[in-house]
C-alpha cells in the first residue's frame, strides 16, 4: 500500500485537484489533504485513495501520457532557455 507522500505523488502525476480526487474517491478535500499531509493514516482510506486513482490511471492511460507528455516538454523548453 502506498503512504502519504506517494498518494499525494500519485494525485499531482495524474493531475488531479484536490477536489477532483474527493469526488473519484467519495472522500471530502480535507480528508485527502489530512492523509496527503500525514495527519490521518486511516488505512482504509489510503487504500481507497490507492485503488481509485490506479482505476482512473487505467481509464484514462492516454490522456494522463499525454498530459505527463506536455508537461515534460515544458520541463525541457524551461531549461534550455
């Protein structure tokens, strides 16, 4: 199972808001911020966390490359520059 800080990892790479990842997982933005935080480490809720956001990395693969595609580029073009 994941901690915290891969969860929050995880979130940021599939570039979901706080508020995106409430509605995925059923949960509210202050119990994903408690456990992005390391204030709760209710492992249930990890786990939800966990399973929600591999369910939507696997219906939504291409968009989530894409995205992880762009910003890459961006990271490249910044320090050329």
């Amino acid at each position: 199972m994941m901690n915290n800080e891969e969860l929050k990892e995880f979130r940021l790479m599939l570039d979901l808001s706080s508020k995106e990842a409430a509605d995925l997982t059923y949960l509210t933005r202050q119990q994903i911020f408690n456990v992005e935080n390391g204030k709760s480490n209710k492992k249930s809720t990890m786990y939800l966390m966990e399973l929600c956001y591999k369910k939507y990395l696997e219906d939504n693969k291409n968009e989530v490359k894409e995205r992880i595609n762009k910003r890459n580029n961006l990271y490249s073009r910044l320090e050329e520059s």
